[in-house]
C-alpha cells in the first residue's frame, strides 16, 4: 500500500493555555476528497497552518508523502507540493489575476529567479497561468485588477493561486466563506473536477455541500480529532450530533455556522 | 572611596531617565496603533522651547514651567494627532514615514527661525547647579532630581495603568486593538489621550534635558534616533521594558562616551542593531 | 490598453506593457535638450542625472519591492569614497573605477540585505536606519580614510576612454553620467518587467501571501537589496568623479531621507518616478539655492505632508489618475 498523501503524527500546539491541537493523527491517502469540520475555534485553520509551516508546532511531526517535512519553511513545503488557500481571502491587490497566476506559475517553474529575462519571454508560464485560469472560468477577467474582482471571483483567484502551483495536497480553508450559496456550488464543482492526482482535504460548514463533495470527513473539536470516517458514517454518528450538529436541525445549523 | 565608575553609572542613569521620559510615550501609542511617529522628538523639542522662553523672557523660575512645557507638548501633540495623523493609521509603514519626518523638518525649521541655531542655555538657580560628593564622588543635584522624578512619574504611569479604568482600557487597546473595539471601548479617544500623555511628558523630558543635552533645533533630528531605539529595544506598550532599555542605553552611552570617546555613537547604533537581530519580534512589533 | 478582456492572447498583452512607449522615448530625446537650451546648467544637469540614478536604485527596493529604507545614502557614500579612494591612490579611470565600486556596494549590500530580508515594518526601519547611521558615524571617525569632515580630497578623474577630459562646464560629466543612468535604467526596466520583477511586486502587494505560493520572498529581497546596493554605489561613483570630492554628507541620514523625498514626489513604483521627482526637487533647490539650508528643510517638510495627504501616488500617480479620468469622460 501507497504511504498517505500527508500524515500529522502528535500534532500539538497551544497559544498560552488555550489548547488548539492535541495529540493530532491524521492520514490523507492520495487522491481522496476530504472535509474537515467542526465548531468555530476548533483549531482547524490552525492545523492549516501547522501543516503548511505557517505555525511551529510545539511537538509532532508532519509527512508529506512519507518524507518528514517537520522543519521546512513554508515556500519549501509549497514546491513540494503541500498547497493552502486562505479562509480570508489574502491575494496581491494591485496585480492583475493573469499576474497573480502567473507569478505563482513561474515561482514553481524557478523562472523568478531569472531577472534578465523578460516575462514575455517565457510564454510557457504565461500560457499555463492562462489555462488554470481558464478552468476557474476567470479567463474573462484576466486583465482585472485583483481588488476591481468581484469577491467571488477573489475566492476563486485563490483556488488559481495554489493550483498553478501545482498541488500534490492541496488544503482549502473555508474555500466558499461568504460567497452566495449557488456560487458556492460552483465553486465545489470546480474543486470536485479536479485531478484525482491531487489529495484535497477542504473546511467547509455548509453539511450539504459536505456530504456531496467529501468522500471522507474529518470532525474536530477543541483542538481533537472526535471522529473520522466516510460521510455516512459521519452524518450517523451518535457523538457528531451530540457535540457539533447539536440538536438542532441540520441545515439550519449549517447556515448559522456559515460565517 | 568609590572608583569613578559610579560616577559614570550615575551620569548614564539620569541619562537613562531622560530617554525614559522622551520615548515612553512613543512606546505606548506606537504599540496600541503600531503608528510610526518619527515627530516625537518635536514635541519634546516644544517643551524644551517653552521652558527656555518662560525662564528668560518671563523670569519664570524653572519648575513653575515644568508642568507648562507638558501642557503645551499635549496639546499641540492632540491638534496634529486630530489634523494629520488620525488618517493614516491605517496607512502603510512608508505614508506614515513620510508624513512625521516631514513634521520634523517644519519643525526643526521653525524652531530655527524663531530662536536661532544656537544653543540656549538656562539659567539654573545655584542649588541647582551645585553637587553632594558623596565617598569621593561627586553627584549633581539636577541629576538627583532629575531621576527622583523620573522615578516618580514611572511609578504614577505604572499604577495608573495596573489600577485605573483608563489604564485597563489603554491595556486592552494595546494587547488587542480590534477585540478593544468589539468591548465597546472608544479606542480613537483612548489612543488620542494617551498620545497627549506620551507627547506631554516627551515635551517634559524636553524641558529637563536642555541642562544635560543641551537644546537647538537640531534636538528633534538628533534624539529621535535614541527614542526609536529605546522604543524598538524596550518593546512595543512595554513600559518596563522601555524604562530597561533606556536605562541600559543611557549607561552604555555615557560610558562608552567615557571610555572610548574615539568611537563616538558608534556603539549605540552597534548595540541597537546587534539587540534587533538578537530578538526582533519579542522586542519588537507583534505583527 | 485596448485590448478587449477575453479575447486577448494574454502573451501578446503581457508583451504590449512592456514596448517602449513614445512618451518614454521622448523622454530620454528631452534629456539631451541641456546641452542646446541651458549649456550653463550642465554642472547642474549631471547632478540631476546622478540623483535620478539614486532614486532608481531606492525604487527598486522601496517602490517594488516594498522595503522601506532610511539608511540608503550609506551604499551611495560606500560608492563615493571607494570610487575616491581608487583615484586618490593613483587609478583615476572612471569606469573601472565605477565598477570597482558597484562592486563594493554590493558586496556590502549583499552582507547586510541576511539581516534585512528578515524583517517589515519598525524594525526594518530601523535596522535600515542604524546602518546608516553607523556607516556615517565610521566614515566620520576613520578621518585618516575619508577625511573626516573636511571630506575627501585629492581625487584626480581620468580622461573618460582616454580622451574626453572631465571639463569646467560638465559637458563630458553630463554624457557620463547620463548615459550610465541610461544603460542602468535600461536594466532595471528588464528586471522589472521580468518574472523576477513580478515577484518583487508580489512580495510588496502581500508578504505574507508569498511562502505560500512556493516563492523564496527572502531570497528574493536578498538580490534585489543586493542590486539596488550596486546601483546606488555607482551614483555615489559618478558623483565622486565628476565633483572629485566626497564629503561626509554623501551618506548621511538628509541624504538617505531626500531621496526617500525625491522618489515619493515623483511617485515610487513606477520606474520614472525618481527621475521626475529628481528633476522637479533639484531644479527648486537650484532657483532656491538662495535661502538657508534649514529652511529648505521646512519647503521640504510641507512637500511630504502635501504629497502625503493629497498626492499618494507622486506627480505620476496624480497624472495617470487625471489622464484616466479625462479619458473616461
Ligand atoms: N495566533 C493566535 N494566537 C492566539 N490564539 C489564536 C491564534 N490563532 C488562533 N487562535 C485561537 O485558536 C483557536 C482556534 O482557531 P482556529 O484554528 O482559527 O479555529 P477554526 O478555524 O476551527 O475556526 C481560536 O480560539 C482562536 O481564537
Ligand atoms: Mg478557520
């Protein structure tokens, strides 16, 4: 059997006496669709984070394809394929989105470090930035200014951002915060076309869209994992009512958390 | 028989109060706003202003003007916290920049019209001026006086901070600004106050350096480098920690003066750098 | 452009921004005007020129890549004395000598740009000014090196290529340094419009976005700090050579500070912005030259507020704001 696409092993970290994550195991097999939920300020940006290098762990170990990437600063863990998006949308304002992509594009390719060579010499990149943009369907707008783009489009440029890095894992924070829902349906059909080389473990409140584009789900609280096991398993199990869903009905509960 | 070290340590404690004075307001509104206010110093420089005109045009004695260089820092601090530097709070690290050096530069301009680039001495009455020699060393009154205060004011700023409702606000402002503002604190008038108060004392601290450094219209150029260093070394909203760092700065430079005169303020500026690399995001902005 | 969205070959749009454009070739035709209208103002001309080169070398840095520095005269100064220094003791070619200076420019810049490429906001500030700060105080007390305050004397500049004497007027000093500011501009509008230079736009638009799109930000700011270094020698070179002195003030903190000025007049981030702002700063201190230097300093003071409050952009932002808007309506 193949090594999991990414594995934490004893994950923890606190800030102060606030316990974010606790003795975290999680495995991602490649080319599975994962969701990651649970209540706000259940740590799971924070685990985000502690994959990607943004934040050190305080202990733990972090597998990307079996290889320790523990202590690897963030760019590095990106050209290994280990790729995030932001649950706020945090993008470069005042280039275009063709910019912004291909910027992502020719920092995977090393074409960043040639200064002496002019952008419109590498046409390559700028072909591939247009096609991953294509894809989005924000082609139209790819000689927009990044801040005159709608905010739907400005969650999608996000997705663009990491995918022209080229993702083996590819972590989506919260990838339809704040967008309409029929956008956001959008949005996840664009997720679930993805390759099936790509390994995608997505935060999402919104339990309908949970269940159609997750085939296994994570549940988290307080910084532990309560839970994991494929969608069915999830939406019947006794404690993720009791603890996160609550007794409230379930799609209302969804839209109240969809913050 | 004391060895003239303690001479030196004296000299660069008072010294270090002085800085104390002249940076803690900068500390505190710069850790609650993250503000960079390179036009600190000019406020200073009023108070010293005001204290020279009082004493020779007015015939003020010398603490009778004391609390009025405060007031008048305070006040033309907030009435240029109001007119300019509200706006820019959240404007980048350069806007910011640009804007206060560019007040230094009227600053220093006016200051220089109005009284000349020279020098302006005070005159001190004599008690002022003798000194207590104590086990063979000789400690200037002033500069008894001078740390008794600031002292004084260090122990009101603490208290005030640990034990007042305006204290715990100006905490909270500073730990957090945007949860402050979800408590239902008024952080634009918390911070305006607070900068009166920092501007005040910086104009105080000016009116008590001009015995010790002297004062020209250079004063806002020159000691706002001291100032940044404190506040970058001390820590951001650190009270202690600017009171550490001036002290230690205040020593280092009195003796390194002492010492090795050659060198100049070439170790400040070393020891500056070699303590921002040293700990840069625990002594200095949390962003 | 008019290019409609969509239908655009993104290549051939990319490819569009970065042709020469009319207004720049007018531009670099306008700056040989000296030599026919003012013949009188070549001294005048030169320093400009060398001022603009300055400017260039803190825009890249400052305008791109969003490094705030008030300590960017110290590499000038660093230029200046070594360009001096190489003459003084006995090798006054001025092109070797720029070189050798790029070279010690750089090699320092390079050496500080581990501890910049570390750090934003205050504490760069900072560190940027403390450097310049502790380069002038060590060019101040090694007086047996640089002088001291009486400055560098006895610097003897070659014939340019061995014929062309450096003359009373600037006539050769104004081509010198004109045309290295063009071959320099020239480069530093490549690096711009390269892959590397869209980088720099990132990393200033948003730090902390980088690491996560895989790019090396500190490497990144570790070349461009290096570069610009370089290139802020060679202005500091041209200056020694074509003045033949060096004072202490070529890298002091007024002059780490007016360049700031300079460029934010002109409008950083926008490759002629310095040059704009060189110009217009220099030609009002020359019909200024007149009153005290220290009220200068208060025109200068009301300058930043003035472009702070009502012209963020500089004089080139404000006018391709004022041409957008002319040409909308
Ligand atoms: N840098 C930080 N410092 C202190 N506390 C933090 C920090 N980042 C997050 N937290 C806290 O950690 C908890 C988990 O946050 P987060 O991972 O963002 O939750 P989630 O994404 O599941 O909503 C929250 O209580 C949050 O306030
Ligand atoms: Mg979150």
């Amino acid at each position: 059997m193949s090594p999991p696409a990414l594995a934490a092993r004893g994950l923890a970290k606190s800030f102060g006496s606030l316990v974010v994550a606790s003795e975290l195991e999680i495995e991602l097999p490649k080319g599975v669709r994962y969701a990651l939920i649970g209540p706000n300020g259940a740590g799971k940006t924070t685990l985000i984070n502690l994959m990607t290098g943004m934040l050190r762990p305080d202990a733990g170990r972090i597998l990307l394809d079996d290889v320790d990437i523990t202590a690897l600063p963030p760019e590095q863990r990106v050209q290994r394929g280990l790729v995030r998006t932001y649950q706020i949308t945090s993008l470069f304002p005042h280039l275009t989105a063709l910019e912004s992509v291909t910027l992502a594009v020719c920092e995977r390719s090393r074409a960043a470090r040639a200064w002496w060579r002019q952008l419109a010499a590498h046409g390559h990149e700028i072909d591939e930035a247009y096609d991953v943009l294509c894809a989005l369907k924000l082609d139209s707008v790819c000689h927009r200014l990044t801040r005159e783009l709608a905010y739907g489009q400005q969650r999608l440029l996000e997705i663009a951002l990491a995918l022209a890095t080229r993702p083996k894992v590819l972590l989506l924070d919260e990838p339809a915060a704040g967008v309409p829902r029929e956008e956001s349906k959008e949005l996840f059909a664009a997720i679930a076309g993805l390759s099936h080389d790509i390994t995608v473990l997505f935060i999402e409140h919104d339990m309908e869209l949970v269940f159609r584009f997750a085939s296994r789900v994570i549940v988290m609280v307080g910084g532990r994992v309560l839970v994991e096991g494929t969608a069915q398993e999830i939406a019947s199990d006794p404690r993720v009512r009791a603890v996160y869903l609550g007794k409230a009905p379930t799609k209302e509960l969804a839209e109240l958390r969809h913050d | 028989m004391l060895p003239p070290v303690f001479g030196v340590l004296f000299d660069g404690l008072a010294y270090g109060m002085l800085l104390f004075l002249l940076s803690v307001g900068q500390s505190v509104t710069l850790g609650m706003m993250n503000f960079i206010n390179l036009a600190h110093c000019s406020f200073a420089m009023l108070g010293g202003y005001v204290t020279v005109v009082l004493m020779s045009s007015y015939g003020w004695p010398f603490f009778a003007t004391l609390p009025c260089a405060f007031i008048a820092a305070a006040l033309v601090s907030v009435g240029f916290e109001r007119a300019f530097f509200r706006r820019l709070y959240r404007a980048s690290d350069l806007d910011q920049v640009l804007l206060t050096i560019g007040i230094v530069f009227i600053s220093v301009a006016v200051a220089a019209y109005i009284f000349g680039t020279e020098q302006r001495p005070l005159q001190l009455p004599a008690y002022l001026r003798s000194s207590l020699t104590f086990m063979g060393v000789r400690f200037a009154v002033y500069r008894l006086i001078l740390i008794g205060l600031a002292l004084l004011i260090t122990l009101a700023l603490v208290l005030g901070l640990d034990y007042t409702r305006f204290g715990a606000r100006v905490r909270a402002a500073v730990d957090n600004e945007r949860m402050a503002r979800g408590l239902g604190i008024d952080v634009d008038r918390t911070f305006a106050i607070t900068f009166a108060l920092g501007s005040g004392l910086a104009g105080l601290g000016g009116a008590l350096a001009i015995e010790i450094i002297g004062l020209d219209p250079s004063f806002a150029l020159t000691y706002l480098v001291y100032v940044l260093i404190v506040v970058s070394v001390g820590g951001l909203g650190s009270i202690s920690g600017s009171f550490a760092a001036a002290i230690v700065l205040g020593i280092s430079d009195v003796a390194g003066k002492y010492y090795i005169p050659q060198l100049g303020a070439f170790l400040i500026y070393l020891v500056m750098i070699g303590l921002l690399m040293w700990r840069p995001l625990g002594l200095i902005g949390r962003r | 452009m008019a290019l409609t969205e969509g239908t655009a070959n993104p290549r051939l749009y990319l490819q569009a921004q970065t042709r020469w454009r009319p207004i720049e070739i007018a531009f670099w035709l306008a700056t040989l005007l000296p030599y026919a209208l003012f013949p009188d103002y070549l001294s005048l001309a030169s320093q400009i020129a060398i001022a603009g080169l300055f400017a260039l070398s803190l825009d890249l840095i400052l305008g791109y890549a969003g490094i705030v520095s008030l300590g960017h005269a110290a590499f000038f100064g660093i230029g200046a004395y070594t360009a001096g220094l190489v003459s003084k003791y006995g090798w006054g070619e001025p092109l070797t000598g720029l070189a050798i200076a790029a070279v010690a420019a750089g090699l320092i810049g390079y050496a500080t740009s581990f501890v910049i490429c570390r750090f934003r906001h205050l504490a760069l500030i900072m560190l940027t000014l403390g450097f310049g700060l502790l380069l002038e105080e060590l060019a101040n007390s090694a007086g047996w090196l640089t002088g001291g305050v009486d400055g560098l004397q006895g610097i003897h500049t070659w014939k340019l290529f061995g014929y062309l004497p450096f003359d009373l007027y600037g006539r050769t000093a104004y081509a010198y340094a004109l045309a290295v500011l063009f071959v320099l501009f020239v480069f530093a509008r490549r690096l711009i419009h390269s892959p590397f230079g869209l980088s720099l736009r990132g990393i200033r638009e948003n730090f902390v976005r980088m690491p996560a799109i895989g790019a090396p930000s500190r490497a990144h700011i570790r070349t461009i700090y290096t570069i610009a270094a370089a290139m802020a020698g060679i202005a500091g070179a041209l200056l020694a050579q074509t003045t033949e002195t060096v004072s202490l003030e070529s890298l002091g903190f007024e002059r780490s500070a007016e360049v700031v000025v300079m460029l934010v007049l002109g409008g950083a981030g926008r490759l002629y912005g310095g040059l704009v702002g060189v110009i217009v700063y220099m030609v009002a201190r020359d019909q200024f030259s007149g009153i005290e230097p220290q009220y200068w300093y208060f025109w200068i003071g009301v300058l930043l507020v003035g472009v702070v409050t009502f012209l963020p952009n500089g004089i080139l932002g404000g006018a391709a704001k004022l041409m957008s808007r002319r040409s909308r309506s």
